[in-house]
C-alpha cells in the first residue's frame, strides 16, 4: 500500500481515473479538504475528472469544477455555492430525492474515489466516523481508492468501518473535519408554534437550515427523545446538555454530523450515537415503520392547496429536495408520525404562503405536511380544498390575507 503526500495523491488520481473519469469525494464534514487544496496547487491534475458526491450547503461551499477549464460536477444535490456551476454548464443536475440520489451514485462507474477515514483500530479497520453517509455505499465500487486516514476523524464504536488494506493508497493527515458556520436559532415563534406538535418520547428527524434548527434547539423540555436523521447539527447540542435524549443505545442515529468541533468532540465520545448510510437513513422501509417519528424540515413556500417548494426562488433554482421527500412520506406513514414544515410568512414584504406555485412542486399535496410559519401551525392532511386554503391563508403574513382570499376567490370558480 502506498502513502501519498496530498499533492501526490491528486497527481495519483488523475493518473487512474481512466474511463468516466468519475471521482467520489465525501461531503460533509468529510471533505477531503487536504485534496481540495492540493488540487489548487495542482489544477492541471483535475483537468477531464468529473467530480461526484453529495455537497451539503452551508458547509461544502467549493466548487471543484473551477479547479480547472475541463473539470466537471456531477450533482444531485445543488446549493447557492454551486449554482453558478450549473448556470455556465460546468455541472450536471439530476433532480432525485436523497435515498435515490445515493442509489444512482453508488450504481454509476466511478473511476476513483476518496474516503475519509479514522486511523485503523487494533484490527485494522478504518471507521467512517461522522461522515457515514455515502461513503459506505461506494466500497468496493471504485477502481482505485484513496483512503484519508484523519488522526481527528473519531471511530465510532456503532458505525461503518472499512478495513486499511482495502485502500490502494492512503493519506497521512491531521487536520480538523470540514465545519458549517453556527446557524442563527433565533425563531421562538415558530419554534413555539412547531413545538406543540413533538412529544415525550418522539423520534426527531430534522433538516439543514436555520429554521429547522431553532425548532429542535428549542425541544430541550422534553423528554426521551430519540435522534433518527439523515444528519445532525449544532442544535442537537442544547438536547445533549438538556438531558432530552434518552439514555439507550442508537438513541442517535444519523449518517452525517455538520456543525462547528464543539458538536464533533462530543459526538466522537457520545456512546448512544449509531452512525449509518444512506441506504438506511433515507430508506422508507425503515422509516415508516418508526414509530412516533417527527420529520422537521423547511421550505421556501407553500401554495393554497397545500404544495410545497423547496427548491426555487423566483425563476431560479437555488436547492434540492434532498431528503426532504424521503422523511414527508415515510413519517406520515409511521404509526404515530408527524411531517413538519416550516417557513417564515413573508421575505423581504413578499408573501411566501402564495396563491398557486410558478415552480416546480417539491412536495404534492398529496403528501400536504404540518405547516407552520410564525403566525401559527396547520395539520392539512384531513382538511379539504377550501378548509386547506382558508387555514394556509391564516398563516400568512396579515398584510398578504385579503390579496390571498381574493386570489383563492378567483381560483375556486375555475376548479
């Protein structure tokens, strides 16, 4: 087995990504940061390399195909930091919920990929640490594979593991794990209004955002709450000092930690902590037989018949479902199970509860959640069209009220 320097392991890379030329690189706070720097000292070693993963916004903000002139992104998942990418055809978007996207990544060639890994253990296993989510998907499927060996990527003792000898090369380093800036949690409105509909003993999801995580921040009164998320963040620290969680093993069960090293030291001791890929996170056979499972999530509007957008602002896309789909659907399935939405009323004097959406729909209403804004929450799943419309138009800001009955008004007779 060989050990690269950075700059040799890029340079090693391109020599072996024959093919698709496809390269899998953890997102997260997996990224292999070291790499990234070493590619900019080394554009020339991008050159024709079709760079795939799932880059999480917020924190995984570097766009690998300006590394060089030929270099490409292949995504599922699109953040403001990459939209300029797309925009200027530097990168292919294939629109999937969470769970497929892995299944699609997984399945496709992929010429080379990375893996950031946590030193061996007595028996020469490498744990994937907090960055479990893809990452053990894609063993075996690489033709060559570069193991990141990080002295800070912590085992954990419930989690996937990858033996040292399984890598072609590894990388020697000992550098902090990629870090998402704290999000603001300030939100006690819909915290409050989001909170009356979690309980003593539920199993939290929740989503990237601030919104979702000012709801979960504020959940510290309750009691033996479970963790089953495709990731975690800053808010589930205010949990942990709480004594919210309750004291079992697998009580957190997530794929990704994002958050600031606060989060990462005390997860890296945290013996109720399960970490899993996607393939059991995201999968709907799973989560829809949790019980008491609460999905928390955000979007960007809701129309009056009750559709959700998450994924564009005005005419442009701006996000991704992700997983957003995956948790609606399961957790309303779930004995007991609730889907959360939330959204802030009005952006900048615009009404974010709308009349019909322009957009793509993220979510139907078919799968119509919980929605909440500051000015209150509605369950709509048993409301009818009209109760829909009327109960969405109380949660718009009251400047926006009369303009929405009105609209809803004009639409009713045409229906």
């Amino acid at each position: 087995m060989k050990r690269l320097s950075p700059d040799e392991a890029v340079r090693d890379i391109a020599a072996h990504a024959r093919g698709t030329r496809r390269v899998f690189l953890p997102g997260g706070c997996a990224e292999p940061i070291a790499l990234r720097e070493a590619w900019k000292r080394n554009p020339d070693a991008a050159a024709g390399l079709l760079f795939c993963g799932v880059f999480l916004p917020g924190v995984n903000t570097f766009d690998y195909s300006s590394l060089h002139p030929d270099a490409r992104l292949d995504l599922f998942f699109l953040t403001p930091a990459l939209r300029d990418a797309w925009a200027q055809g530097r990168a292919a978007l294939t629109p999937a919920h969470y769970f497929s996207a892995a299944q699609m990544i997984a399945a496709r060639e992929i010429a080379a990929a990375v893996q950031h890994v946590s030193p061996p253990d007595a028996e020469g296993r490498c744990s994937f640490g907090l960055g479990a989510d893809l990452g053990p998907m894609i063993v075996g499927r690489a033709d060559y594979t570069i193991g990141l060996v990080n002295a800070r990527m912590p085992q954990i003792q419930d989690g996937p593991t990858i033996p040292l000898r399984a890598f072609d090369a590894i990388v020697e380093i000992d550098a902090p794990l990629a870090e998402a800036p704290a999000a603001e949690t300030r939100a006690e409105a819909i915290a409050a209004h989001a909170g009356r509909y979690v309980f003593d003993d539920d199993v939290v999801q929740f989503g990237v955002g601030r919104l979702p995580s000012a709801i979960v921040a504020a959940l510290t009164g309750k009691q033996r709450l479970r963790i089953f998320s495709g990731m975690v963040s800053d808010a589930l620290l205010p949990l942990l000092d709480a004594g919210a969680i309750i004291d079992e093993p697998a009580a957190i069960t997530t794929g990704m930690a994002i958050g600031g090293a606060r989060l990462y030291e005390r997860l890296g001791r945290e013996r109720r902590l399960k970490m899993a890929a996607i393939s059991h996170t995201h999968a709907y056979a799973v989560l829809s037989r949790i019980e008491k499972l609460v999905a928390i999530n955000a979007c960007l509007e809701a129309d009056l018949f009750g559709q959700i957008n998450a994924e564009f602002a005005g005419a442009a896309q701006i996000a991704s479902i992700g997983g957003l789909g995956d948790f609606i659907r399961a957790a309303r399935a779930a004995p007991g199970g609730r889907a959360i939405v939330a959204l802030e009323a009005e952006s900048r004097g615009a009404s974010r509860i709308v009349p019909r959406l322009t957009s793509p729909v993220s979510v139907s209403r078919y799968d119509a959640p919980i929605v909440v804004t500051e000015h209150g929450a509605v369950d709509l799943a048993e409301l009818d069209v009209d109760a829909r419309a009327e109960a969405l138009t109380a949660l718009a800001a009251p400047a926006h009220r009369d303009g929405l009955r009105e609209a809803w008004r004009a639409m009713r007779e045409r229906l």
